[in-house]
C-alpha cells in the first residue's frame, strides 16, 4: 500500500540517484526524502502538515546551505496521470514550473504535463518555499474535476495501479 502515494516518487528519486552516480553532473544534485506529510489534522492549523519538511527547512543540513530550486514529487506513478500546474508552485516558482512542462513537452509528455492550473496543495514544497526561501515546485497527481487519483489514500494503492509510462515521464522530465 502507498506504491503510488509515497512509493512512487521514492523510486524516480532512487533512479535520478543511481544515474547520476553513473555520470556526475556538472551542478551538484541533492535527494531530500521528507516523512509526515500527511500527519496534520483535517481542517486542522496547516502547520500541522508536512512535518519533516518544517523540520528540514528550519535545521539545514549543512550550515549557509543554498539551493536554486527543488522539485517535489508526489504521486507520480498512477495510471492515466495527468499533471496540472499546482496553486503553490506558480506562486512562489512559477519560472520553475514553467521550464519543467515546457521540457515535458519537448519530450512528447504534454498530454500528461497539462498547463492548466491544478488548484492549491499542501505539500512538503509549501514550508520548503516558505521557510526555506527554496523555489519549488510540486509535481503532483491531480485530477481536472479537483481532488486526487482514484487511488488516493486506499487500499487499492498498490503495484496493480503503477505505470511504468508514468514513472518514465517524470523521471525523464
């Protein structure tokens, strides 16, 4: 349970990794893995969600720790994906969002990177913006009539309903 809903962007990060540690990039490239996203209450103070973001952007991990931007991935490895341009994203790194679906098109993933605006989420890259100053973005699995993949938050989140097609798209985007 979780393939989709925590699972799947763990394994685009696994491979982003594995990749580079084949051929280095010239930038320096870092993995962040965030937990209790989902923690807060419902209808609850936001500041009770994406705990270990809050955490990550108060404590850096190295001191005067600087980057130019980051990219969150969420639910990115449903079956019939679309991406919708999320609320956050456009507000605080809307450059960034712009570049990433510009490349997906390019590469011929436009009908799964929609540029429409998907609504507002609050996510791990929320307190990255906010308390960290880091453009992010949030690559996140939306549906045009609002709310999530049929999936979300059941028991039917599992390898059956993983697409590699996906998986793929994000990860070459």
């Amino acid at each position: 349970l979780g393939a989709n809903d925590g699972a799947s962007g763990v394994g685009v990060l696994l491979e982003i990794a594995r990749l580079i540690n084949q051929q280095q990039p010239e930038l320096g490239i870092d993995i962040i893995f965030l937990d209790a996203e989902d923690y807060g209450a419902s209808g609850g103070k936001e500041e009770s969600w994406c705990l270990g973001a809050q955490y990550w952007a108060r404590n850096p991990h190295v001191e005067k720790y600087n980057a130019r931007f980051g990219i969150l991935l969420d639910m990115v490895g449903g079956e019939n994906t679309m991406f919708l341009k999320e609320s956050h994203s456009e507000q605080y790194a809307p450059d960034i969002n712009k570049k990433v679906w510009k490349t997906a098109k390019k590469l011929g993933y436009g009908k799964m990177f929609i540029d429409e605006n998907g609504g507002a989420v609050t996510d791990d890259h929320l307190f990255i913006n906010e308390l960290a100053r880091i453009k992010t973005i949030d690559i996140i699995a939306s549906d045009p009539e609002g709310g999530f993949t049929p999936t979300w938050h059941t028991i039917n989140d599992n390898m059956d309903h993983i697409d590699k097609n996906t998986l793929k798209a994000v990860g070459q985007t």
